[in-house]
C-alpha cells in the first residue's frame, strides 16, 4: 500500500490515526466560531450566568471564557499537511524529523538507537505502541506495516 509510506512520520506515528489530521473536526470547529460569534453566544453566556426574573442563575455559562479558549485551541491542533510534507504535530521545528533527515533515513526505524533514543522518549508517553509500531515497519517494510499497526494514543 504505497499510500502508507505517505502517512507515515519519522517518528513511526501513522497520519491517519492522529486527531489533528481529522478535517471534519476542523470543518464543525470552524463553522461552530463562526456560528458562535454571529449569534454572540458570548453574550448570552453572561445572561445566562446572571439570576434574571425569568429564569435562576446557570453557572455553568460562568466558564464560557473556557469553553471558547478550548475551542480555539483544538482548532490550532489542524495539521494541514503530512509529516513527511512538513506538517505533523510541531512542523518544521520536529527534532525527530531533523534527526532523521540529518542521518538520511526514511524514519527513525533505520536507526539502530530507535528504542533507548530521547527524542522518541516523550511521544512513547502519549502514544504507547510506538516502539511497537517502529519494530513493525522495520520488519515488514514503510509500504506494508499499517495494517498491523497497535493502537496511536493511551485511551484506545
């Protein structure tokens, strides 16, 4: 499946299983700010809040300010393009990516120091099967492994 050398980073993490690359959630987050702010949902929070003749006092509308800050940062989570196109989680700035192109791999799973190497280090923290899913392709090959992949983060 040459579609699979496409998807996968360097780092071994597979595109399609990451929620930043997930565009309908940033097709509803959009269109959710954009109906948010023509309907001045921030105002009604703040009468919602508010004990009024008609209605008790929903406190819940006290923490709209958090609602939107979390909304606006799930929309910055988008990768708009793939690792190996110079998206993925932190860009151009990925040391991973740097480690691997400076050595002139294909992926972190041609280098012998994959599974004691600190750059990987934290993103075995998030996403428990890295190593797993490294030796994998370093077996089966970057167009053969996706198949077989175990799971992408620690909840599934």
């Amino acid at each position: 499946m040459p579609e699979d050398a496409d998807l996968t980073a360097y780092c071994g993490l597979y595109c399609r299983d990451c929620i930043p690359s997930k565009k309908e959630l940033f097709a509803v987050t959009k269109r959710l700010q954009e109906l948010i702010q023509d309907l001045q949902l921030d105002k009604y929070a703040s009468v919602k809040a508010k004990q009024t003749y008609w209605s008790k006092a929903n406190q819940v509308f006290l923490k709209y300010d958090v609602f939107s800050e979390v909304l606006q940062e799930i929309h910055k989570l988008e990768c708009k393009v793939t690792c190996r196109e110079g998206g993925g989680y932190k860009g151009s700035h990925c040391e991973v990516r740097k480690c691997a192109l400076g050595k002139k791999l294909k992926g972190c799973w041609e280098c012998s120091q994959f599974k004691t190497c600190d750059l990987l280090a934290p993103l075995k923290d998030f996403h428990p099967n890295l190593e797993y899913n490294l030796s994998l392709i370093k077996a089966n090959g970057i167009d053969n492994w996706a198949v077989k992949r175990k799971s992408h983060y620690l909840w599934d």
